[in-house]
C-alpha cells in the first residue's frame, strides 16, 4: 500500500471524530489508488464528472460496498446519468436541477441522497443558492419527495484567512439549524458536507458531518 495513502489516512483518522465521514475525493486518482485507499478502510469515494465516474465504477464493480458520492456541478441534462451511479448527490444547486432529479428519481425508483449547495458569501466561481434564495425555495424543495434532501453542503470561496472560512462554516451550519426549525416533512438537516483537505479542521469544528479529501490523501494530482 501506498504510504502517503496509508500515513495520511492514519493522521487524518487520528483527528477526526468518529461522527464525522470521511468521503475520499478522487477526480484524476486511478483506480489502482482508489483500490489502495480501500484496502486502507475508506468506503466513500466523490468524483466530480459522469464520464469519469462511468469508467471507474465498472473498473471497481468487484467493490461492491462502496459509497458513491458526486460532490462536481451537475448539469440538468445528466441528472439521470448521476442517479444511475452516484447514492449522493452533494452538488444540487439550483430548484430545477432538484425537481428533474426528483421526477427521474420516481421514474427509475431510486431515492438518492441529496445536499443542497449553498453560497453564503457571493462568489462567482461556484455554483449554489445564496442563503435568501434556498430559503425561497424551501417550500418547492419539500415537494420534491422522491429525494432525501439530507442537508447542505458549501465550499468557501478562495482567499479567505482561516477566521472567515470558520465564519462561512458556522454560518452553513446554523442555516442548517434554520431550517431544521422550520420542520418540514420532506426535508432534514442531519448532514453538513464542508471542509476540503486545506480547512477540513476548520469545518468539523463547525460541525461538518462529511469531509470532501483529496490532496491530503493522494497528493496533487495533476
């Protein structure tokens, strides 16, 4: 087994409480990799791009109690392509995406796993709802009952000093809170997916669920 792979994944495991998933982003990690890191215990693997994740699902078939998790921009036209391959979606960012994943979701009778993707601070390199738009769409979204919207996921914009990414991450999560208040029938706000390799810390002491690590784990890829 790699030791970058085997000696990270102790560190990280070491700090990271055991509430807390951790999900191993593999977008342009081989298979041969992934197969390590699987060997190493890590059953949750994200990729951001249908055709990647195509491929590699059928080279790790004989893996068969892996968690797939697509955490890339979703385009509406690929919505069924990603309910075919993917448990959870992390990256559903907008109220039409949601409601053509919920009328395909009925129609291959699957119930995927959904985090809404929010921007608390403006940013226009991500994609996602600013936080007076998902509200507005809450009720839209509760109708969508083929999904299981579980919670929020967010991603900080670039540059931020490790105070504001804290802020970012304890604004998402008291959002989640919000909204959880409002008790809808449809909708729960049991995870939080935030927190790459760079500011994972940062967001468990938030109180992320989910942590979305690649770098740490495999290097840079290329």
């Amino acid at each position: 087994m790699s030791s970058l792979i085997s000696d990270s994944l102790s560190n990280i495991r070491a700090s990271l409480p055991s509430t807390v998933r951790l999900i191993a982003v593999t977008k342009k990690v081989s298979t041969e990799l992934m197969r390590e890191a699987y060997t190493a215990g890590i059953r949750d693997f994200a990729e951001s791009h249908i055709q990647e994740a195509t491929s590699k699902k059928i080279e790790l078939s004989d893996l068969s109690d892996i968690t797939w998790h697509l955490i890339g921009h979703l385009q509406t036209n690929k919505a069924r392509k990603a309910l075919e391959l993917f448990s959870w979606i992390h990256s559903v960012d907008n109220l039409p995406l949601a409601q053509r994943l919920n009328t395909l979701a009925q129609e291959l009778k699957v119930t995927p796993n959904i985090c809404l993707q929010v921007k608390i601070l403006s940013d226009a390199n991500k994609y996602g709802w600013m936080v007076s738009e998902l509200l507005a769409d809450l009720e839209a979204l509760n109708q969508c009952q083929n999904l299981q919207i579980q919670g929020l996921m967010t991603i900080p914009p670039q540059g931020l000093a490790d105070r504001e990414i804290l802020t970012v991450f304890n604004s998402t999560y008291e959002l989640a809170q919000t909204i959880q208040s409002q008790h809808w029938a449809n909708i729960t706000m049991q995870q939080l997916s935030m927190g790459m390799s760079g500011d994972y810390q940062l967001a468990v002491q938030a109180g992320a669920t989910m942590v979305r690590l690649g770098t740490i784990l495999f290097g840079q890829k290329v």
